[in-house]
C-alpha cells in the first residue's frame, strides 16, 4: 500500500512515498509498465515525471512514424525466430532481447489495438503493413506522423482508469542504491520554491497539433504531497523501472521534443552498467519546430539553401558538389526513405546529403533551410531520375518535375504533412516560408545493460525500458524502438509480478542509503544559490548551451580522435568543478532545475565520450549513423573530385565489431571502466510442447534470475 512519510536531514523535512514498484517516466513505455503490473497483479505502483506532456513518445514523430512487428497479414512468410534474427543482424545487438522482441511483438501489438491505438486493418482484419528500413519483409505499420502519441494517449487513460498515482513536476537527481540493490530514487519537486515570473519560467514543452496541455493530476497523494514545502521528494521502493528515454539533452542540434531531456547520468553514477553507449542515430529535421523531414519532405525534391548567421548571402550549396541537377534530386528523393544518416551510404549513396548540410551548419556556421516554394536549380527530368525515384513520382502523379514546384507536389501527395507545419508553435507555412534544419540527434540505440528481462544487468530492481535501455544494436528497422519499449516494459512487469513484489526496505536502511545523496543534493544547491545572493550571475543557462553546443560540434555526426578528446577534456573539467563553477537564483525554479539537470547531462557526457574514446581505442571504425575521422580513409564518393573537407575521410567498420558489444561501469568517481563481451546468443530453447508446459506449470513462463 502506497504510503507517504518523513526523512529529516540537517533540518530539513523531506516527504518520503513508499511503493513496491515506481515507473519514472510517462511515455509509452512508461505507461504501459504500469498498466502491466496492475495487470499481473503487481501491488502498488506510482509513477513521477518530471513534465508529463513532455517526452518524445507524445511529442515526436515524422512523415509517416513506425511501429514494428510480427507480419501479421497477406502470404508472405515469417517467423518469430526470423524477426528475431533481423533485429540481431543489427549488430553488437544481444540474441536473448531480439528474441524476445520479436516473441512478444504481436501481444503487444495487439495490447495497444485492444487499448484503443488505431493501427489500420482491411476488411477482413488483417493488419496491413509496409516494408521499412533494414526490414525483409512487410513488418512495419502506422496511424501516421503521430503513431507513438496515439500509443501515449491511449495508455494513460487506462493509467488513469486504474487509479495509478502519477505525480509531475519531479525531476530525477539520483537512483538509490545499496550494495548493488535499488532502494528508491531521489527528485527535485520543480513546482516548488518562489518565482518572480511564472509565464517566464515555464520551461518549453512541445504539444502536438491542437493539444492543450493538461493539469497536473490530482488525488490522494498528489494533494497530500501539495502541502508539503521540502523541494526535495524521496521515494522508498522494490523496484525502479527507468522510462525517461534517451540522454536527449547531451546535443544541441537535436530533434527529441523540447521537455524530454532523459536522465542516464542518474543511473550511470549510481552503479548502473552502459552498453553499446556509441551507437546514435542522427537524421535531417527542422529546428523550429523539432520534426524530422523525411518522407515526402524529401520525396518531393526540395530545395535546399544556406544563408549567412543574418540570413543573408542565400545559396544553394549542394549544387557546388553535385552539378548534375537530376543526380542531385535522385539523391535528395532517397533520403525519404533513407531518412538515418547511414555511413554505408555515405560512400556513393544520399547520405552525402547530410554530410553537405553538417559542412554548411557546424563547419561553416550557415544556416540550412528547405525551400518548398521553387524548384533546384537545373533542368529536372524525371525519366533521368534513379528508377526508384522515377517509379514512385509517376505512380504518385507528380513526375511533371519542371512544371510544379515542390510544395504543389507535396500537398497533392502528403496534404496532412503541409498542415503539420502550420498548426505547429511556432507555425511554418511551407507555401511562403523556409524551413530551417539541421542534423540532428535522433535516438540512442546504446544505453543501461539489460538482461532479456530488462532487468539492470548489476542493480537489482532496477528495470530500464524504452529508449532508457540498452536493448538496440548498430542498426535496427524503423520503428523498432516503439516495438523494443512495449516489450522492455512488459516482460519488466512480469518479472517484477513473479519474483520482486516485496515490500520495500526497511526505514532505517533506507535512510542510510538515501541521506548522502539528498545531503548531497541540499548541498549543492545551497551553495550555489549562495554565490548569487553574493552578487554572481544565474549562468545554468549558458553553462546547459555551451555544453550541448560542444557535444553537437565535436562528437556528434562527424567524430575524429582529437574531437571527442577535446570534448572529453572540457567535460571533465566543468565536472570537476561542478560544485564550485553554479550559480543559481533560488527564485528561480527554472535556474533550480537546471542545476541538477545540467549535472545529469555532464555525467552522461562524461562516460558517453569516455566510450567514444574506448571504441576508437579498440580499433573501431566508422559505422552506424556515424563517421569517425580517419586520415588513412576515404573520402565520400571516391571516384569524383567532389571538394569534401578531409574531416569526411572514413574507413567502414564493415561489421568487423558486430559480434561483440562494449560496456561500461563507473562508480560517480575516477574514469569508468570498460570491458568488451561477445553478444548474447539468440537463444535455442526446447520448444517441445510438454516439456514447455511442464516449466510453464511450475513457473509461468518467468524463471528467476539466472535460469
């Protein structure tokens, strides 16, 4: 039973919840970690967030947003153990989570239709689905650009159905941990404390087309915890499970929602293991609003242009390297489909087309922007466009290239895509205005080592799923992530329901590992809202700008050596002196807040390029959604002088590491230690029908750990 208590340290009284089991997080994954534990039976579960309309579940998406399965229509053939099989020819990709992947990818398929996700059928209730990227066959589906708010959505109401507490405003500053055992976790209430500015201190949180956003829940234990005046909240618990997505806040070109910053440096610096932390996604998408333009964004073959920092001196620089107008469109078409900056693309493909827009942004300091209004320079013709491209134009009645401009061709394909832009803040019409981009941060396919129950592979009782997880490999298909968090989440609930549904530790001994870190935390503020009363000046701002410029310049995109180690320098550095180096204006809950946000983004940083450094360390080489700078390389398009800076030299990976997968393990002090492993098998279970059912009789299909 869900209680509420009292720690007091140095004078301070800070309200302790007891649960059995907390969900911080309210995306999809989130969500349904808790629908599935009250459906298993779990006995309490609360769930924090620090905003709960924030977050990449309900404010992401693109063209035509994903969700990956089972093929569950039409003839063609296929197979638990084959998808399992695609998501493992991924690489570095541990057998045990594909299998399971792939096992439970049509019950939680089928958990989301039942919830109310309108995933398309024909009429005689197949669902229909499309071949996406490094997908064999037809697995993918989608509502459309807003598929994983629609997940979202309809996953809270049956939250909120269940009567499941669910307090906001709680930013996570620590994970509670006790000889390798999680005990709770430790937030700051950002609701709390004076503000001279409300309207100015609401940090931006996107909202989906139309949507306003709602009031923080109420009920028992929120207006319980209303009265409290402790900035500060404890929550004593069995088991944690980790829904806070991605370490979206380490970059600044980036296109996770504003409000989702994820929270990784919290778990890393209190015992938990990283995995495969070097593999990112990163893809062209609008700044302002954050949305990827893939799709038919591209497919219409856009126009691209730089301008000066002013928006002067307008150019369209691709043209400068590839003089061939039809060549150039074909390229632009495919990366539509190819949306992901891929390396392997890179060397004669339409990844040059990010490679062209990080010259003009990060190298030269430009600014980027589609131009839907007129066509590219040059005579286009789509008979001499790549056949791909040709096909899908013609089929699509929009191959009079020269005689339409791209947004009449993308408004007769896509017209809901035109619209997205205009009912977004701020609003873009695409009939007048240019649309600024960048490459950006996309998805960690890396993150906290799992098990294939998504159990923390060092921290028992700690379970983190979705993006927060480690679950992914190098390469992985569209929308394999809403799929990887659905499943992460409820295989974390049933193993939770059998085997970790006990009561939490006792007052003293959590007490013992949950004053430190809050006398910590009391600390840390105090002092720096100190040296502003002594008259410095609030920088949680620039310090948050300068450090996420740096990781988007130096270990984003584009990597070499001497970059990632000049960013590991500076990172060290401010960690350091972390303590000393805030200042915050205490009526600010704003500048409260980013004090111990920057904190969690710096210790991300900190063991992310510690592992960038390691891989290169272990020979690795280009691969992914990444180019490491390699003297001895390439250039992208070797049999054309294209004049690409010698920052673009690469050698491909080739899949020389796919076997293995690298992890990480830091104690909160000192460097971090890595270690390499061969990958987890997929597994070749006795499928043997009575020897199944014999276990299955004796432990529900959830063996304890280490069976």
């Amino acid at each position: 039973m869900t209680q509420l208590s009292h720690l007091t340290l140095d004078g301070e009284r800070v309200p302790v919840v007891t649960t059995t089991s907390l969900v911080i997080g309210t995306g999809s994954a989130g969500y349904n970690a808790a629908v599935r534990l009250a459906g298993f039976g779990a006995p309490d579960v609360v769930m924090t967030a620090d905003k709960i309309r924030a977050g990449a579940s309900r404010n992401a998406g693109s063209d035509k947003q994903t969700y990956y399965k089972l093929t569950l229509s039409g003839s063609e053939p296929d197979s638990v153990r084959s998808m399992a099989e695609t998501l493992f020819s991924g690489g570095s990709m541990d057998g045990d989570n594909a299998l399971a992947e792939a096992a439970l990818s049509a019950r939680s398929f089928y958990h989301l239709i039942e919830a109310g996700v309108p995933f398309p059928a024909n009429h005689s209730g197949e669902f229909v689905g499309y071949k996406t990227d490094h997908d064999p066959r037809q697995r993918a589906t989608s509502v459309g650009p807003f598929t994983s708010k629609s997940m979202v959505e309809s996953l809270e109401a049956k939250v909120r159905a269940l009567g499941i507490p669910v307090l906001g405003n709680c930013r996570l500053v620590d994970i509670v941990v006790e000889d390798g055992v999680v005990r709770g976790a430790l937030f700051l209430r950002t609701d709390v404390g004076a503000v001279r500015n409300p309207a100015a201190e609401e940090e931006v949180v996107e909202t989906n087309v139309g949507e306003v956003p709602a009031p923080e829940p109420t009920g028992t234990l929120s207006q319980q915890l209303a009265k409290e005046p402790s900035r500060f909240l404890l929550v004593r618990a069995t088991n944690v499970v980790l829904a806070t997505g991605g370490p979206a806040g380490m970059y600044s070109d980036s296109v996770f929602p504003h409000g989702q910053w994820g929270a990784a440096g919290a778990a890393l610096r209190n015992g938990a293991r990283g995995h495969n932390l070097t593999e990112w996604q990163f893809g062209l998408a609008s700044i302002k609003p954050r949305w990827n333009v893939s799709g038919t964004y591209m497919q219409v073959v856009s126009r691209f242009v730089s301008t000066d920092a002013d928006g002067g001196d307008e150019r369209e620089f691709l043209s400068d390297v590839i003089d061939d107008p039809n060549l150039l469109a074909s390229l632009v078409f495919l990366k539509g489909y190819q949306w992901p900056f891929d390396i392997r693309k890179a060397r004669d493909g339409s990844s040059l087309i990010d490679l062209l827009v990080y010259r003009e942004t990060v190298q030269r300091g430009r600014r980027v922007f589609l131009d839907f209004r007129s066509n590219p320079q040059g005579d286009l013709d789509a008979a001499a466009l790549d056949e791909q491209a040709r096909v899908y134009l013609e089929r699509a009645g929009v191959a009079d290239l020269a005689g339409t401009t791209p947004i009449q061709r993308l408004r007769h394909m896509n017209e809901p895509s035109y619209q997205f832009y205009l009912g977004r803040n701020p609003g873009v019409d695409l009939e007048r205005d240019l649309l600024e981009i960048a490459v950006c941060a996309q998805h960690n396919n890396g993150g906290i080592a799992v098990d294939g129950w998504w159990h923390s592979s060092v921290v028992d009782g700690l379970f983190p799923v979705g993006e927060a997880a480690g679950a992914h490999g190098v390469y992985r298909p569209g929308g394999a992530a809403l799929n990887s968090g659905q499943v992460g989440s409820t295989r974390a609930a049933q193993y939770i329901a059998a085997h970790r549904a006990g009561t939490p530790a006792e007052d003293d001994s959590f007490e013992a590992a949950a004053s430190p870190l809050l006398g910590r935390a009391t600390t840390l503020l105090a002092d720096a809202v100190a040296r502003h009363r002594s008259g410095a000046e609030d920088n949680t701002g620039a310090v948050l700008q300068e450090l996420t410029t740096l990781m988007s310049r130096n270990a984003g995109l584009v990597r070499s050596r001497a970059s990632v180690l000049e960013a590991l320098e500076q990172v060290t550095r401010t960690l350091e002196g972390y303590a000393d180096l805030m200042v915050v204006d205490d009526s600010s809950r704003r500048s409260v807040n980013r004090l111990f946000l920057i904190h969690d983004i710096l210790t991300s940083q900190y063991v992310y390029l510690h592992a960038m450094k390691d891989y290169l360390d272990h020979g690795g080489n280009s691969r992914g959604s990444v180019l490491y700078t390699d003297p001895a390389g390439d250039l992208p398009w070797p049999d054309r002088d294209l004049g690409l800076p010698e920052e673009f030299r690469f050698v491909l990976d080739a899949g020389a590491l796919d076997g293995v997968t690298q992890e990480v393990d830091w104690s909160g002090e000192g460097e971090p230690e890595f270690s390499w492993r061969a990958v987890r098998p997929i597994p070749s279970d006795d499928d043997f029908f009575e020897n199944v059912w014999r276990a299955f009789r004796t432990d529900k299909g959830v063996p304890p750990r280490g069976e």
